[in-house]
C-alpha cells in the first residue's frame, strides 16, 4: 500500500469525513436560504417582487455582483457597509443567514445521524436512519423548506403583525409535491408500513382528499364572487391605521368562514363513508399524501376553530388568519400532531414573553414588547421539532403513561424474538 495512502485515516473515520463535508454543504446550502429570506422579509411586506430588481442596495440602488452577495462572506468583507455609498448593512442579514446554515446542517445532523435508541433519536426515528438521505431527500425538503419558511413568517409577524401568505401557500405546494415524490421511492423491506408522517387507513386518506377538494370548491366560489372575503368592507367602517380588532361586525363575518367551510365539512363526511368500506391501508404514496393532506387540514382547522369561536364569544376577531395559514402550511410539511402539539404549548410561551417584560424589559430594551400569536405559534413549532425528545417527557411527566406517536410505530416495526 502507498505511503500516503497509510496516512490517511481508517474506513469508519472516512464516514465521518463524509458527514462532516455533507454537513459543511447543508449549512452552505442554509446560508444561501438564509441569503434569500432575508430579500423575502424586507420584500414581501411592501408588496415587492421577492426575484426583481437583484439584490441592491435599498438607499443608493447598487446593484451587488456576485462577490459581494455571498452569504456571511461579503457582510464581513464589506465591514457591515454598502460598498458604493457605506450605508450601513443590518447584522440581521448575516445573522439570518447564519441561522438558516445552522437550521439545516442540524436538521440533517439530528436526523442521519444520531444512533437508534438514543435521547434524541426521537426527533427523526429509524425511518430515516433506515432510508438515508438517498431515500429520503423529499422529505426532507418538506422539513427543511417548512422551517426555513417558518423562519420568515416568524420575523415578518413579529415586525408588521401580518403573515403574507405567499410563504405558507408556497409551504403547503412545496410539502404536497415532494410528499408525494416520497411515495414513489422505494422503501427498506425492514420499514415497510413505517411513515416518517402520521398517516391515516382509507377513511382517513380519502376524508383528506375530499376535504381537500371542498377547500378547491370554497376558494373557486370566492373567486367568482358567489361568496364575499370576510372583512372585505373593513375600510367602510374603520379609518386608516385603526386596528382589525375594532371592527364592530366581527360576528357576522364568521357566518361567511364558516360558509366557505361547508363544502369542505361535506368532503370529508363523503371520504370518510367511501372509505369505511375499504380493506387494508392504503399504499405509500396515497399514506404520505394523504397524511401531508389531512395534517394540512387538521392544523388550520384547530386555529380556524379557536377563531371562529373565540370572535363569537367576544365580539372582536380572535385570531388572525395568517395564523390559520401558518399552522396549516406545518401540518402539510410534518403532519397533525407536531402542529397541534406545538398549538398548546404557544400559550405558555406567550406568558413567558409577557413575565420576562415585566421583570426584564428595562434591563433589554424590546423585551416584552407586544407580538401577535404567530411568533409564539413557531417558536413552539421549532421547540417541537428540534426538541422533540424533550417535549416527549414533559408531556409524560405532565400526562404519567403517555406515549408519542413515534414511540408506538417504532414499536409496531421493532423485531421480536
């Protein structure tokens, strides 16, 4: 054997060669989304194209080259300055794109990497260990496209208290497509039956898919004008920069929500009874999209619920509908139950961010500060996907004898002797 071949390391160091290079490639990957989001968080809310003109200079108009829009890279280059009229550049910029590297090399970290068995393997599970990435890369463009949209929806609510929905419709495309594409890959023989997403047998699948088409049906009905938007003569009744909650018809626009929702209520009634005469389960495409499907209904309707009752009880709108948007988007990506998991855990988030002004907003300034709901919604979102094993014993600890969704399915898979 050559010399130099002697000096490199063995086979297993090889391998971890290799992840720390595909590592290094998820966080450079994750840096030029972050690179991205932030075009989308300046653009969006001034209803700006997110792809033209190019990346400029938002005072003098220059035009960056190539070297100077490399994520992190060129902030530092530049010294935090536009290089033509050294305006100085905002540390979110690099910041953002720092977190979205961070985000998707520990995503892929957490779900390739970590042994079966172990603390955190809850996050990802054996479905993904098994698959690889080469069998996996659709789902996992789903979780990584979700977060990083996630990302942006979470600093746009929290700075205008509006959730374009441009992002959370691009989530749900993207998630139903590639969950979809996932369907078609082969599977391990081991995990066969085994989805990385809560799916459902044939009442379920086909109640999504109805229920799908319901919601196709009330959106083509608003589009014809046989039914008004909710709100849509808010200017007729408030002035210029008073707030939504002032509206004084708050009540009477749920009757038109709840009307948009009939014919997706009848859909999933209709899927339901089609299915529960079926045998078996159905296959793995139908199971994962159906599952993408029914977790995009599933987690609008929870915060669809609470808003159409919450605006009935009080008389004001009680939540916004870019929360709706928001938690349906996730459902799509991850499924119901990280969604609706996520939705309970907000509220104490939310009393957390209040406490914490109260006793800390003089020491840091924003501390404290009013947010709407959305920003609490995906802090918990995150908290539930890249703490899953944690969020796993709290709710054990809090609800003795409790199993996660993931810990029953890794049992139903596991060899017994």
């Amino acid at each position: 054997m050559s010399p130099i071949l002697l000096q490199f390391p063995d086979w297993e160091t090889w391998q971890w060669l290799k992840w720390v290079l595909a590592l290094c490639f998820f966080f450079a990957f994750g840096a030029c989304a972050g690179s991205f989001l932030n075009v989308v968080i300046f653009r969006l809310p001034r209803d700006m194209s997110v792809v033209n003109p190019p990346s400029r200079c938002p005072r003098c108009a220059w035009r960056l080259r190539w070297h100077q829009n490399l994520p992190v890279v060129s902030w530092c280059l530049l010294r935090g300055r536009c290089a033509a009229c050294r305006t100085g550049i905002s540390p979110q910029y690099p910041m953002i794109e720092v977190f979205g590297g961070l985000l998707l090399a520990g995503l892929a970290a957490l779900l390739y990497l970590v042994p079966p068995g172990g603390f955190w393997s809850a996050v990802g599970g054996e479905w993904w260990l098994g698959q690889g990435f080469s069998g996996s890369w659709p789902a996992f463009i789903c979780w990584a496209f979700a977060l990083l949209g996630l990302l942006a929806m979470l600093i746009i609510d929290a700075r205008t208290f509006l959730i374009p929905i441009q992002i959370p419709t691009c989530i749900t495309l993207v998630c139903f497509v590639f969950w979809g594409v996932q369907g078609l890959l082969p599977e391990v023989p081991l995990l066969t039956g085994f989805l990385p997403i809560p799916s459902f047998g044939w009442s379920g699948t086909l109640a999504a898919f109805a229920g799908l088409g319901g919601v196709l049906l009330g959106v083509a009905l608003l589009r014809s004008g046989l039914l008004r938007y909710s709100f849509s003569d808010y200017e007729d009744f408030l002035e210029e920069g008073a707030v939504l909650a002032d509206y004084p018809h708050a009540r009477r626009e749920m009757g038109l929500e709840v009307l948009f929702l009939i014919p997706c209520m009848c859909g999933l009634a209709l899927g339901w009874f089609l299915g529960s005469g079926l045998e078996g389960r159905p296959g793995p495409f139908l199971a994962v999209l159906g599952g993408s499907i029914g977790g995009w209904l599933i987690a609008g309707a929870v915060v669809w619920v609470v808003r159409i009752l919450g605006t009935l009880a009080f008389g004001r709108e009680a939540m916004g509908m870019g929360d709706v948007h928001l938690m349906a988007a996730m459902g799509a990506a991850f499924g119901w139950i990280d969604p609706v998991v996520a939705f309970f855990i907000a509220p104490f988030l939310g009393l957390a961010w209040v406490l914490a002004g109260l006793t800390g907003g003089r020491v840091l300034k924003g501390l404290g500060q009013e947010l709407p709901y959305g920003p609490h919604l995906a802090v918990a979102l995150f908290l539930v996907v890249f703490l899953k094993p944690v969020v796993i014993e709290a709710g054990q600890w809090i609800l003795p004898g409790i199993q996660s969704a993931s810990t029953l399915r890794l049992a139903e898979i596991a060899p017994t002797e």
